[in-house]
C-alpha cells in the first residue's frame, strides 16, 4: 500500500520515498505525491531521481489491482532503481497545476449548472461535465459569465475526511452519478468550496478559485434528449 501524500497536500512537488518494487510496469514507492489516474483526472508525469544522479521519466501515475499501490510508470526502457533505493519524486508542476486549476474550475461549473452531473474529465488545461439538465436551455456566454463570476470571488477550497456512514447518509452531497466517491476505506474525503460548494471528491485542486485565472466555456455539446455537454478551458494555460 502507497501513502498518497497527494490527496493531504496538493502543493508538494517534490517529496523523498524508498523503492518498495521496482518493475517496467510500474515502480512502486512507500509513499507518493503523484496523483494516480482516477475520477476522470490523468495520473501525474515526474521523474525519479536516483543517488547516483541518474533521472527515471515516469509518464503516467496509475493504481495497481489492488487499489491501494499506486505504481509509477517509466519511460519505456528507462533504467529502473533498485527496491530499496531512496529517491526524489519531482512531479511535472506545470502540468499538475494546470490540472488543479482546471479541475477546480470543473467544480465551480457544478455550481453555476446545478444539475445532475452524469459524467467528466480534466485534461491538461482543459476539462467538461456532463450535465442530466432536461429542458433547461444553457446559453455559452451566460454560463462563462457567471463561472467568472465565482472565480474571482477567490473562495477558499479546502478538505475533510467523512466516515463512508456520513456520507451514506446523506446522499445530496454527491452530485456526479458516474464518477463514484472513492470509498471502501472507511473515509472519504469532502472538498469545500467556502460558500459554493460541497461534495466528495478524490482529485487535486488550488487554494484558492482565484488561482484558476480566466476560463472559458469552449462548448456546449447536445448527448442525448436531456444532456449536455460543457466543455471549458483555462485562458491562461
Ligand atoms: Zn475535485
């Protein structure tokens, strides 16, 4: 089992860890701040550096079938530390930063729509909900208004642990029916917008919504009878 570090401090970009296996499928460290692909958010890219100063590129960060090790994927042919070995995890910050400032941004667009969420994703700078929103006609200029609107409130965002009983009981807080709340540890974890927001949630997200910076509503895409898909940007990738 992997300690995420991730999920207790989203802003750690470098961290020490010991080698517990080592594999070209994945390599797998006590502890980890890279995030591991899940809820519609991709795993993290970093790199390894060894005590000799060599660097291992890890280009995905993903869970093994055990949900609780996360393994560490390398380039492929990369050399591979040995089990046991200490090295520095540096996470590629850029990428992950843009990620928490779109996802987060995927939470705020949860407010604007308050509609059944049935699906979605992050993408580097970029991300889209899936929303059950029936007859409810949503203009692309209106929504980017108001969704920059609440950024610039600069809400804090933060986090607190809720045994699954909580959570169980009461079923209003998850607003996405696709994408399940991690749980089956006991504990899950709920991410608050101050204000605005409240559900479980296992992804990165900033500090603040002001971190997001302008974003944009790039599309809104017909699925179906009575869903939509809305697709956003961040202007400033
Ligand atoms: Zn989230």
């Amino acid at each position: 089992m992997t300690q995420a570090l991730f999920r207790d401090d989203a802003y750690r970009a470098e961290a020490e860890a010991m080698v517990m296996s080592s594999e070209p499928r994945g390599v797998a460290l006590d502890c980890t701040i890279f995030y591991a692909q899940g809820g519609g958010q991709s795993g993290d890219r970093a790199t390894l550096m060894l005590e000799d100063g060599a660097a291992v590129p890890i280009v995905n960060t993903i869970y093994d079938s055990d949900r609780a090790t996360i393994l560490h994927v390398p380039a492929e042919g990369a050399a591979l530390p040995r089990p046991g070995a200490r090295v520095i995890a540096r996470i590629d910050w850029d990428l992950r930063y843009q990620r928490m400032r779109a996802h987060t941004a995927l939470h705020l667009l949860s407010v604007v729509l308050p509609y059944p969420v049935t699906g979605g994703s992050v993408g580097d700078a970029e991300g889209r909900l899936d929303f059950d929103s029936g007859e409810a006609v949503l203009d692309k200029a209106n929504v980017e208004r108001r969704l920059n609107e609440l950024i610039a409130l600069n809400a804090a965002v933060s986090q607190r642990w809720i045994a699954d009983e909580e959570l169980m009981a009461n079923p209003g807080l998850i607003k996405t029916m696709s994408v399940k709340p991690p749980m089956g540890s006991g504990r899950v974890r709920l991410v608050a917008i101050d204000g605005l927001d409240l559900q479980p949630c296992g992804g990165t997200h900033v500090a603040r919504t002001g971190e997001i910076g302008r974003a944009l509503v790039t599309g809104i895409e017909k699925k179906g009878k009575i869903n939509r898909r809305v697709r956003i940007a961040l202007a400033n990738a």
